[in-house]
C-alpha cells in the first residue's frame, strides 16, 4: 500500500461469492491486475490499478458465508480513538478494533445515517 494521508480513504474492500466474475467485470472495466493472497483463513485478491505504485483494494472471496458486499477504509492515526469519536457522533460498531498478525488495526463501523465503512492504522515501524 503506497503512503496515503491520514483521514483519507486508504483502501476498498469487495466481499462476494463471484470472485471470478467480479475480477472480470472490473478488470476489463478498470484494467486492474489481481494478486492472490491465501495467507489469511478466506481467499483474498489484491488489486493494484494500472501505472499504481502497489494494490489499493481487495476482493475478498465469501464462499457464501456472508452478503456480498464493498466497502472503503479510512487510514487513521488511533483506531480506537476514532471509533470511541464515530459512536459520540451517533456512529455504531459493526466489527470491533483489531490488530492483525501483521500490526494492522481495523475496524468496522455505521455512520449515524446506517452507512458501513471501515478505518484502519498501518502497523508502526
């Protein structure tokens, strides 16, 4: 993932049980290139656009084990500062913070009018 701003969108996220299809539909459409991931317990498919310096997004495939979905992710610097500020301001937990093997946080939240997004932290060198 190149640098980006805090407070910007730093990555997508597309969850579906087509992976195929969909790495199709947006790679004629886009002309982006895929890079299979099977680190994780789910098959997951980075996207890098064309003239990108590395993968911005995902495609995440479901196996039918929940509804297809896309969603963005904002980089932050504290992600529990930030979902304990989305909840002062009528947001709601989807997924609670997390850290993963790799010092990724995430999380998952509802904006007060019921949209999903996501915000993250990159892991500190």
């Amino acid at each position: 993932m190149a640098d980006v701003p805090f407070n910007s969108v730093g990555w997508f996220e597309i969850g579906t049980g087509r992976p195929d299809e969909t790495k199709r539909f947006y790679g004629e459409l886009f002309d982006w290139s895929f890079k299979i991931d099977e680190s994780g317990e789910m098959k997951y498919h980075e996207v890098t656009a064309p003239e990108a310096e590395g993968p911005s997004g995902g495609i995440l495939e479901s196996d039918g084990h929940f509804p297809d979905y896309a969603i963005f992710y904002v980089v932050v610097r504290d992600v529990a500062e930030t979902v304990a500020r989305a909840e002062e301001l009528g947001g709601q937990v989807v997924v609670p913070p997390r850290k993963n093997a790799g010092g990724l946080t995430i999380a998952q939240l509802q904006d007060s009018a019921g949209h999903h997004f996501g915000v993250f932290s990159p892991p500190t060198v």
